[in-house]
C-alpha cells in the first residue's frame, strides 16, 4: 500500500484549481494521479474542506457504550458465565451481535479474565512433576529404582 500524500501537496493542488487551473493539468503538474486530483477537487468543491479524511481504523470498540453493562453482567454472575452465553444475552437484551473474540478482546482490555476450570487444591505430597534432564545434559534422565 503506497503512502498518503501530504496535506502541503494537496493544499498546492487545489490552490492551483481555485486559482482556474483544471484538475487534470494540477494533477499532471504536481506528479499525483488525475483520479486523485478529481476526488480532492471535488469534495473541496462540496463542502469546502481541504484536509485528508483520518485512515485507519476508529479507536474502541462498539462494545465500549456498553461497558458498564457487560461488566455489570459479570458482577452479578458469580456462576461463571461462558462467552458464549453472554454474547447471546447481548444479542438479546441490547441488540449487538459481536463475535465471541471481540468480547473476549473487551473483557480483555477491562482486566476481566475467564478460568476454564476451577483451581486444583495443593498436593500434600509437594511438587508432583520434576523437569526433564537436567541443566547442562542433553535430555531426560533414565528413572532408576534404588534398592
């Protein structure tokens, strides 16, 4: 994807028009592309702005004026609910269809996580797993039974 254009050259092309140069021979004369010159010529023309609209993506998220919704929803939830099941209440109850990895994203973002299965209580017996190999050896050591 090529670069934009900078907001100088678009001002030097559209003085050159409003001062009765055509948009065509500006665009030949400032090296951009005739459609260009066309499309800035004509929405100066229409309504009178002379900077570039902003690119890319808006900041937030559609789900952000429903923040205190969703998040409400997991405060007064203590079952856990699944993603799922809160995507389909959103559909619901407010009309907003998301998918599921742009609420988990929303979640995310506000510090909330979601356990996929409760915690395991301590072994009495202490570390139950030993690493494989040792530091400095090329793998696993072989179990041996002592006598």
């Amino acid at each position: 994807m090529s670069r934009a254009y900078s907001s100088d050259l678009r001002e030097r092309v559209l003085d050159a028009v409003a001062e009765g140069q055509s948009a065509r021979s500006a665009a030949v004369h400032f090296g951009v592309g005739t459609a260009t010159a066309v499309r800035w010529v004509r929405r100066w023309r229409e309504t009178g702005e002379r900077v570039a609209h902003k690119q890319g993506h808006p900041v937030g998220s559609k789900l952000d004026v429903h923040a205190e919704y969703l998040l409400g929803l997991i405060a007064a939830d203590k079952g856990n609910p699944t993603l799922e099941a809160l995507r389909t209440r959103l559909a619901r109850e407010r009309g907003v269809q998301v998918a599921i990895s742009t609420l988990w994203g929303f979640y995310r973002k506000h510090g909330v996580t979601f356990k996929k299965r409760r915690g395991m209580r301590k072994s009495p017996l202490g570390k139950t797993d030993t690493p494989h190999g040792q530091p400095g050896s090329n793998g696993s050591q072989p179990s041996t039974l002592s006598v």
